[in-house]
C-alpha cells in the first residue's frame, strides 16, 4: 500500500454525480488513480490496485482535473486525453488500458474490435474484463467499447450513464478526417 495520502473532489455532470481520486505524481502533478459516477468515495477505493491504494484520502474543495471533467461535459471531449493515469494491474490489462485511450470519441469499438486493437482479437472476453476492471472511468474511456450485437454491455457505472456519454460524445466528437 502507498503510504502517501490521496484527495478527493466531487463534482455534478449531466449523468450524475462524479468523484475523482489523486494523488501526486513524481513531476508534483495530479495523477488520476480512480473515478466514477458517485458521490462517495468509499466506492472508489477498492477498485484502486492495492500497490497503489492510498492509506487515507483528504477531501479536496476542488482539483484541477474537475476543470477538465466541466470541459468535456461542456463539449470538448477531446479534454481527458491528456490527463495522466495511474493504474496497475498484469501486462494484458495495463497494455489493454492504454489501448482503451486510443478509442476515439464518438467512434466507439465492440469487443471484438476491441480485443483486436489489443493485438489479441480471440481475447473478447479479457478485453471485457479490462474495461470492467478500469478504475480510471471517463479518463480510460471504457464506456466507448460495446457489446458485439451493438448493445451498451456492462459499465460499473450503468448503462444510463454510458448511454448519455455515448451520445455526448457522438454530439460533440471532432468529424473523422
């Protein structure tokens, strides 16, 4: 366990409420170690890895990546690109939630796409597990992978929450070139 305290903030957005966690990062930046639809942290926790998993977490007034969070829900859902993520877990799955940044809004993957753009298109199901497994909802856009038939599949955060971020980002994602 890492002994160094995390924060926390909790913001509305148009599905409900958001709760980010953080902590600091080796250049002194917020580092995103798990977020969700939620208004109470204790949800969170235990979905961060244990090597990772903070001792306590202090309530913050506010963090810097909620302005990202009011930036994307305004329309810019290019703004979580760029906002750093810590989370560990095996190879498959910490190479599979890189991958997972690399899904383009508004674009969204089946599984099977999904495990294909891993580089293991017959790992269907541990491409699922990855995006069950992701803590980091929103900034690892899990929501942005589907069920092979088109259906929403699973999302901790239910479906009604996927669906809106799907739309959103189908609203507002730049036009593909």
């Amino acid at each position: 366990m890492s002994t160094a305290p995390a924060r926390f903030a909790c913001t509305a957005t148009p599905p409900g409420p958001f709760t980010v966690v953080v902590t600091t990062g080796p250049d002194g930046e917020d580092v995103v170690l798990a977020s969700g639809w939620t208004d109470d942290v204790s949800d969170l926790l235990p979905v961060v890895h244990r090597s990772l998993r903070p001792t306590w977490v202090e309530r913050a007034d506010t963090l810097p990546v909620l302005d990202v969070v009011a930036a994307f829900t305004a329309g810019d859902v290019a703004a979580i690109d760029a906002v750093p993520v810590r989370q560990r877990s095996g190879p498959f799955l910490t190479d599979a939630w890189e991958v997972l940044r690399t899904v383009p809004a508004g674009q969204p993957d089946t599984y099977a796409e999904f495990a294909a753009r891993c580089g293991r298109p017959s790992a269907i199901r541990a491409a699922a597990g990855a995006c069950a497994r992701n803590a980091a909802a929103l900034f690892v856009p899990c929501h942005r992978v589907l069920a092979t038939g088109g259906g929403l599949g699973g999302f901790r955060w239910g479906t009604p929450v996927k669906r809106w971020l799907l739309d959103h980002e189908a609203e507002h994602a730049p036009v593909a070139a």
